[in-house]
C-alpha cells in the first residue's frame, strides 16, 4: 500500500514530540502546524489516534459547535480519515481554527472516549499577534461604497409585489376596455342594421336633399360634403341590397355591387363617387366646383336607377291618380 507522506510525518511527530497521551494499546496525540498567527490567520490541527492492536477500538472523537474557548473560534472540521500503517491503524481529524483577539491564548486538551475510556490531549498556547502597519507609508482614503448596476431580473425580484399588482392592474384595465369596445361595437351594428321608418331610397333622397341645400362645399366644407354622400350611398346600399358596405372598403364594396341587379353604368358611377370621397377623406384631394356638382347629379340617378320596383309602380300610380 502507497503510504502518504503526510502519514508519515504525523507517525514520526509522534514519537519525537511529547504532545501525546498513551492508553494501552491506542495512542493519542495532537499535531499543530504552529502556535503563532495573526490575528485571523488559520491554525490546522490534526488529531491523531493510532490503534496498536488487530481490534477496532470503539472511539468517540471530540465534538464542538462553534468555539472551543472564548478566544478560540472553530472554522472547519474534515472527515476522519483512515490508514494502514505494518500492522497499525491510524485514525486522523483536521481541525481549523483562529482566533480575533490579540494576546496569549490557551487552546483547550481534546477529549476522546476510547472503548469507554476517557483519554485527553495537552493543552497548549497560541500568540496572536496584530498586523503591522507600515508607518512609512502615506495614510490613503478609505474608499467609498460602489454602486453595482442593477439588473431587470433582480429589481422585478426585489419589487415583485408592485410588479405583480400592476400587471393585474393592467389586464383589469384591458378587459374593461375590451367589454367597453364590444359593448359599443354591438349598439354600433345594432344602429346600422336598424332600418329607418321610410324607405332606403326615400330616406336616401331627402339626406341628399338637406345635403344640396346645406350648401357645404361652397362654404368651404369639401369633405364634410363627399363625406355625406359617400355615407348616404353606403347606407342605401346595406339597407336594400343587405350586404354590410357602411363597414368595407370601396373595393370591397365594387365586389359586393356587382352580385346585384345594379347594371355597369351605375357601377361605374358609384365607384366614382366613391373614390373621390375616399382622396378627400385621405389624400386631401380638392375637387373643382364642376365636380362637387356632378357628384351630387350622378347620386341621385343613382338612386333613382336601382330604387325598387315596387316604389317605381307606386309612383307611377300617384302620377295616373294625379292626370
């Protein structure tokens, strides 16, 4: 067996040195690596047992908490370890130790119980001394605390009571907003979709009226103006032809008018009106005076070419009725 060189030099400290005790066939003793520090350096202290005989003894090693003296503080303890020495056995414990007090100091014997009996190692002396300051040197300022930066990560582990509360906050408030948006989406659709008390075309004529009458583009209101009748057609065309063109685009819009009974010229016609619309709303195009006109003419033949059957023999009637 490979014998370490540490073992080797604690079986001869223990016959040159005379910090040992003897109890039959077990031998005791107790190596320091030295008895003089500064204050706070560490001391080990290697606790040797040495059995001479073929039995194990039954051995109950020494046991501390904290300190061993009011002066003498414990850092560490290793494991026991164990070797084979010719027909020996040798037990050994490291102990690390220091101490915060200048002056003498008496570290206390260690007491072992060995197959009942009670065997204790010597007590000796370490010196503490203090760290000398080197008087020749200039006398330097103590530097300040440093801020360290912070990461994201630890300021939400250090806040993640606010951070949690406003993140609750936050989705309380998007579900408000969310309820509110449908809610008044729903009395949006409810007002569109709801017809008026005359019918879409007659309803569709008398707003282009008022409209005329207003005189919106010749003071000045150009996009109020197309803006109206661009609406008033939308509105005419959900209400009598049911599909949903207040909501689409103008292309959209172009798509849905050609599934209907509107022949290419009107077509043609709505899509006009409602491309111009659409570059003063967004573009802020200035149509000429002609135009503003001629937007107003080509509604009302709009109209007056896609309003239902029913409603041109009804004229017709009134018109007979009338002769």
């Amino acid at each position: 067996m490979r014998i370490d060189k540490r073992v080797i030099a604690t079986i001869l400290s223990i016959f040159f040195f005379a910090l040992s005790s003897t109890k039959g066939q077990v031998d005791v003793t107790l190596l320091a690596d030295t008895n003089h520090i500064r204050i706070g350096e560490q001391i080990g202290v290697q606790l040797v047992v040495i059995n001479h005989s073929d039995k194990t003894p039954e051995i109950i090693w020494p046991f501390a908490l904290d300190t061993l003296s009011k002066a003498i503080e414990i850092i560490n303890v290793l494991p026991i370890d164990t070797q084979e020495f010719n027909d020996e056995t040798i037990f050994m414990q490291q102990w690390y130790i220091t101490s915060f007090d200048t002056g003498y100091h008496d570290v206390p014997a260690f007491e072992f119980v060995i197959d009942g009996e009670e065997i204790k190692t010597d007590p000796f002396l370490i010196q503490v001394e203090t760290v000398k300051i080197d008087t020749t040197q200039a006398i330097k300022v103590i530097k300040g605390v440093e801020d360290a930066p912070i990461s994201i990560f630890e300021w939400i582990k250090h806040h993640w009571k606010w951070f949690a509360a406003l993140s609750v906050l936050l989705i309380l408030l998007f579900g408000v907003y969310l309820i509110i948006k449908n809610k008044n989406k729903d009395l949006k659709l409810q007002s569109k979709q709801a017809k008026p008390a005359i019918p879409p075309f007659e309803f569709a004529i008398q707003r282009l009226g008022k409209l005329k009458d207003g005189k919106w583009w010749q003071n000045g209101d150009v996009k109020y103006y197309h803006s109206e009748i661009s609406e008033i057609l939308r509105e005419y065309l959900e209400h009598e032809f049911e599909f949903p063109a207040l909501e689409q685009t103008t292309r959209e819009v172009m798509r849905s008018i050609r599934l209907t009974s509107v022949d290419s010229k009107q077509q043609k016609h709505l899509n006009r009106i409602l491309l111009l619309s659409d570059l003063v709303k967004y573009a802020k195009e200035k149509p000429l005076a002609k135009e503003n006109e001629e937007m107003m003419t080509i509604s009302l033949e709009f109209l007056e070419s896609t309003k239902p059957i029913e409603e041109v023999k009804t004229e017709d009637k009134e018109e007979s009725n009338e002769a």
